[in-house]
C-alpha cells in the first residue's frame, strides 16, 4: 500500500495530482519504490545470499494505491474522479517497470458516511459507482478493494455483494476484490468491541463466510488488520484490534485465525 506525502507536496491526506510538482514527486516516488522492491530489485540484490543480512527473495508484485480514499481521514474531500487521476498516473510508472504487477485501487470503507469520530465521506458502493463513471478507468486498475469494518461478521456480506453488482453493471465482471483490511478490536469498550472471545468469534464467521463466497466474489486475498495490538491514538479500535497483545501474547483470535487458514496456532 503506498499512500500520503510529505507537507511540501500537498499534505498526507492530499492526493498528489493538482500540480507538476506533486504528479512528479509521486511517480519518482513509485517509481523508485517498484525499482527497490520488485523482481530483481535492489533491496533483493542487497539482502541476497552471501550478504551479510541474507533474506528470501519475495518481491512486492502487488501495490495499492492509497488507502481509504473515500473517507475524509485518508483523503479530504473524497472525490471519485480525483482518485481516478491518481489511478491514470501510477498503473504505467509501475507497469513500465513490471508489466506483471498487479495495481490495485485502495480498499474503500465500507460505510465511510458513518465512520468514527474522524469524519465522514462516501460510502464505498456509492463512490464505486460514481467511480466507473470516469471515462477510460477500467484500463487503469486490476482489482477493487474493500475495508469492510462492520459490528458483525455477518454486515460484510451486503458491502461485498453491492461492490460485485456495481462491477458487473460496468461489465466489469472479471476484475477480482480484494479484502485488504478487516478486524474487530478485543476491547468491549471500544468501537468495533468484541470480548476476546467475541473477537475470536467475529474473525472465525468473517473468514468462514468469504471463503464460502470466494468463487462468486472473485476474492483474491483477505487481511486481517492488525497483527499486534498498536496501543492508543492510532485508530479508535487499534488499541486492541490484533491476534497478539502488545508484547507479543497470543489472543483467542490468533487460534480462529490459525484455524481459518489451514495451520495450528
């Protein structure tokens, strides 16, 4: 996910795209970032076998461009032809360097109009819509993403299938979705609060049901957000939303997880 920039280049919730200055420092910025960590890249070359810091090649063959754009905490004044600009500058930065990369767009909130204290914005079928409306775009993204942040595991399900039947109205069938943020916080205090057990519960009914729908969503990945519990004033439920306490001890929702996926805690 690469996302925000610095003051001199509009701000971190400024998309770079109203001056030269900021298209430009936006795309050497990708540019540098696709040569570093993409196949054969200088980080790989740095870090290969026989360096003094050794580590396996995993080259970033996957970039989400932005984060939230549809919620005034990542982007002020979400603008769905605004983010499309940004979309038609970065896929050929980053398609030129790796013609296999995939770009896809930054997951939308699912309800950004009733989100937390920070603000409001559009919710994320409405802005998908107005979205495809912009001429051309289809060429400029190869996934649609979502952050479907919900009470209940079982609230994703209308925000999944509202952004599959927006795709396919644009005949946009074929264009997989990618959860790349989902989770729910172990503290019952908090927004999104679950015991830990609730935790556990919400996250084991959220994998289950998308991996029943995986086929007819075209999903492509699902991330639970966060590993570890990132302590007060990061989001309002990022105090307590990972598989793992602070210091490292694992939560019941690290057993679900570790189920969900095959393996043993």
């Amino acid at each position: 996910m690469v996302f925000q920039t610095p003051d001199p280049l509009g701000g971190t919730t400024t998309l770079p795209i109203a001056t030269a200055a900021q298209r430009d420092g936006w795309n050497a910025f990708l540019d540098a970032a696709v040569r570093r960590y993409g196949p054969g890249g200088q980080f790989w070359a740095e870090h290969q076998p026989g360096s003094a810091d050794p580590v396996p090649e995993r080259p970033i063959r996957t970039w989400q461009i932005w984060n939230e754009e549809n919620f005034n905490f990542f982007t002020a004044k979400p603008t769905p032809a605004k983010y499309a600009q940004l979309l038609k500058a970065s896929y050929p930065t980053i398609k030129s360097i790796d013609p296999g990369s995939q770009v896809i767009m930054g997951g939308l909130l699912g309800d950004a109009r009733r989100a937390h204290a920070a603000g409001g914005g559009v919710g994320a079928i409405r802005y998908l819509e107005r979205f495809y409306r912009v001429r051309g775009i289809k060429s400029f993204f190869d996934g649609v993403a979502l952050h479907p942040y919900a009470k209940k595991a079982s609230y994703i399900r209308p925000m999944g299938q509202g952004l599959r039947r927006v795709m396919a109205q644009h005949k946009d069938r074929r264009t997989p979705l990618y959860i790349t943020e989902v989770g729910w916080s172990s503290d019952p205090h908090s927004i999104l609060g679950e015991t830990p057990g609730g935790q556990a519960q919400q996250l084991g009914k959220a994998f289950g049901m998308l991996a029943h729908l995986r086929k007819a969503w075209k999903l492509q990945r699902v991330y639970w957000f966060s590993l570890t519990d990132a302590g007060p004033g990061l989001c309002p439920f990022c105090a307590a939303d990972g598989l793992f306490s602070g210091d490292f001890q694992p939560k019941p929702a690290w057993s679900a997880f570790a189920r969900q996926a095959g393996g043993t805690p």
